[in-house]
C-alpha cells in the first residue's frame, strides 16, 4: 500500500511541474513575450528595461527635431516673402532713380513702397508657430554701438561745449532722431565734421580716401561704435557742394535729407550740418588735431532700444541629443530680427531721383541680411534632417535588439507546448490505468478472502 501511496506522490508532483510549465508558455504564447516576469530572466528584464529607456528616448528627441524642423520651415516661408517685397523694392528704386519719371510717377511708386514696408511689419508680426514668434528678437543685441555715447548724453541741446578733434566717434545720433544741428568753429585748426553709417560709409564730410588707412585702423575701432572690419567707402559722400555757411546744399540718402555747409577750411572756420529725419544709427566725428567749440540742437534723440513692447521668445534650442545638457545637445535657431525698421526701411523714400538712388543701397543691405538669416535657417533644417534619419535608425536598431532580448520564440514555444500537452496527457493516462489496476487487484483480494 505504501509503494501505491508513494507511486501516486510522484505523479502528482509531476503532474505539479507539467501544469506550472504549461501555464509559462501558455502566457508566453498569449502577451508573445518571453520575459513576462523577473522570475523568467531577470538579467535579460534588467537589459530590455534599459533599451525601453532608451527607445522612449529616441522617439520624444525625434519629436523634438521634427518641432524644430517645422519651426525652421515657417521661418523660412515668412522670410522667402520678405525677400520677395525686397526684391520689388529694389525694382522700384532703380525705376523711380531714372530721369524719365515725373515726381507724379515717383509718388504712385512711392505709394507701392510704402505698402510692401507695411507688409513687412505685418509678416514679422504675425508669424508665429509654437506660441512664437520667429521674426522678431526678444531683445535689441548689444552692438559696438552701445560703447559710444548719444548726441544727449555727450552735450547739452543748444549749450556750445569745448571739445578735441581726433579719429574718434564724437557722439552717436540715432534712428527716430529728428531735427538734428551741428555746428562747429574749428579756431583755424582745420577740423572737419564727418558722418558716418555704421558699416564704415562715409556720408557727410571731405573726402578721405587719401588717408583711409588711418580711417580703418583708427576710427572703425569697437570703441568708436563699428566692427573693426569696415572698409572705407565713400560712394554715397556728400562734400557739401562747395562752403555755403549758413549750409543750404542738401542730399537725401535711405531718407533722411542732409543740408552741409561743406569744408570750411582753410580760411572758414564754421561748419555746418542739419539733419531732418534720422532713420539709421549715425556716427559723428570731428576729424582734426586741434579742438573745436560745438553747439547741437535736436527735436528729439532716438534710442538704440526698441520701446514698443512685442511678444518674443529669444533663440530657440532643439534638443538634438538624448541629454538635454549644455551648448552640444542642442541645436539653436538664433534669435533674429526682421522687421521693417531693423531692417532701415521704414523711411524708404522714391519720391525724388536722390531718395530713390540713395534707397537702393539700403535695400541691398537688407536683401542681404535677410539672405543671411535663411542661410543659418536652412543649414540648421539640413542638420535637423540628418539628426532625425540617424535618430531614426538608431531606435529602429534599438527595438530590434530589444525584441530579440524580451520577445517569444512561437515555433519553439509551440512546439514546448505540444511536448507538454502530450506528455501531460500521457501522465493522465497511465495514472488512469494504475488506478484502474489496482481497483481490480482489490477486488480480486476482497473475492478472495471472502
């Protein structure tokens, strides 16, 4: 009886262990998983945890760049159209230029210019995308500008000031500057009032084209408000049509309308020069090596800082890399800025032969700086792009080895299960037969003995 007994045991836990394996691929077959638990590998859990990791990752950095890639496409769309009203300006400054056209002409093309300036402010304004705004800087950028001092801070208006000569900014005259007097008594010393735009171009004064090396090596300094990179140029160069003090000669250039009394010197002492309407940043200087007495009078003094509230987030950074850590993980659209006014156009003026030529080189500025800006635009798109197919394809490979790792193999799983069910089976039966067996040898025994 003890050897039935114990015979039965056996095959109950054997019964035991085929169910228990049974139940582990019939979940294997059905979540088609072969790591459902740590029990099942718990090295292997440990692997596939830390690719999942990294597969997540990879898909919110590919997010990620495709919001960058669509930010550099809106920014570039807006700019494509600024560059096409641009475009138009500059037809329409070379056609207002020629001495063909009337000043009732110029006023009807005048008219077409202003409209494209409007449309400018309008696309710099209005184009947005991710609760940005693409075209606009958050801030003025600190330029070599902020190191000279305005025309309000450097003298007082109407108070004459003693002052040396020299190859320096004297002072700085804004945009938004109007009605803007200089005028100088250099004793005989020969000092003489220049202007300057902020690329080098000499606009107000006497030719210097015989010392411009001491020009660019001197005045176009940091310090004196440039770059340190300029080159002397003096195409636009207003000499003031011969001494006439009080001045009565005038030039208009990118809209704003110069009366200069020319070079005084030798034998005239005083200069003069009236500014109506300031659309650029402009350097003054007093070129000379003695001192000269001053008096300035203004309406007004611009500012280098825009004082019209805007909405704007500055430079935006795509996460390019897994970890979101310093300058290399990021891809940076840079803060830019594209508005009529930053771009000098806002006193743009083809209502005369002079306005229209002395617009042209403003615009060419502008056709090139916004050049610029889809340059830097386009190259961040291209990198974007590349970053995207090499993110891509890593989480592509990262799946594959994940799933080679927690995945179930269903023809060995199967085939496991077939095995099991059959051997499961087999057990039932033979269990069966020894039951019935030994029913019979009873029995037989309880006949017996009866």
């Amino acid at each position: 009886m003890l050897s039935v007994n114990h015979l039965f045991n056996r095959h109950t836990l054997s019964d035991t262990r085929v169910v228990n394996q049974q139940e582990v691929l019939s979940q294997r077959l059905s979540s088609g998983k072969r790591i459902n638990s740590a029990k099942d590998d718990a090295a292997g859990l440990q692997i596939s945890n830390r690719l999942q990791t990294q597969i997540k990752v990879k898909e919110q950095t590919q997010r990620n760049i495709n919001d960058g890639i669509s930010y550099g496409q809106v920014a570039d769309a807006a700019l494509a159209e600024v560059t096409e009203h641009l475009q138009r300006f500059r037809t329409l400054a070379l056609q207002a230029a020629n001495g063909s056209y009337s000043d009732e002409d110029r006023l009807a093309i005048d008219q077409e210019v202003q409209q494209g300036i409007a449309a400018i402010d309008y696309i710099a304004n209005n184009t947005e995308v991710f609760g940005k705004k693409p075209l606009l800087t958050a801030t003025v950028p600190d330029t070599p500008l902020s190191n000279v001092l305005p025309l309000d801070e450097v003298l007082t208006n109407g108070i004459q000031a003693l002052r040396p000569s020299g190859y320096r900014s004297f002072g700085l005259i804004p945009a938004g500057s109007s009605n803007v007097r200089v005028q100088i008594d250099s004793f005989g010393m020969n000092d003489d009032i220049g202007l300057f735009r902020a690329n080098g171009q000499h606009l107000i004064g006497q030719d210097r084209s015989a010392s411009s090396a001491m020009i660019e090596s001197q005045l176009f300094t940091n310090a004196n408000g440039y770059n340190g990179d300029e080159t002397y140029d003096n195409s636009l160069l207003f000499s003031g049509g011969g001494y006439n003090y009080p001045a009565v000669n005038s030039n208009t250039v990118a809209g704003m309308t110069f009366t200069y009394s020319g070079n005084g010197n030798p034998g005239n002492n005083l200069e003069e020069l009236h500014i109506d309407t300031v659309t650029e940043p402009l350097l003054l200087t007093v070129i000379g090596n003695g001192s000269f007495n001053i008096t300035a009078t203004w309406d007004s003094i611009g500012s280098l800082v825009q004082s019209a509230p805007r909405e704007s987030d500055g430079p935006v950074h795509i996460t390019a890399k897994d970890l979101a850590i310093g300058e290399s993980g990021y891809l940076v659209y840079e803060d830019i800025e594209a508005s009529a006014t930053s771009l000098n156009l806002s006193a743009l003026n083809v209502k005369t032969a002079d306005g229209a030529q002395g617009s042209i080189g403003v615009i060419d500025q502008a056709l090139k700086t916004v050049g610029e800006f889809r340059a830097d635009i386009g190259a961040n798109l291209n990198a974007l792009e590349h970053v995207a197919r090499n993110q891509s394809t890593q989480e592509l490979n990262l799946n594959s080895a994940n799933q080679r790792i927690i995945d179930a193999d269903f023809a060995s799983t199967v085939a496991e299960k077939t095995k099991q069910d059959i051997l499961q089976q087999s057990q039932i039966a033979i269990t069966s037969q020894a039951k019935q067996a030994f029913n019979q040898s009873m029995t037989n025994i309880i006949s017996l003995l009866s």
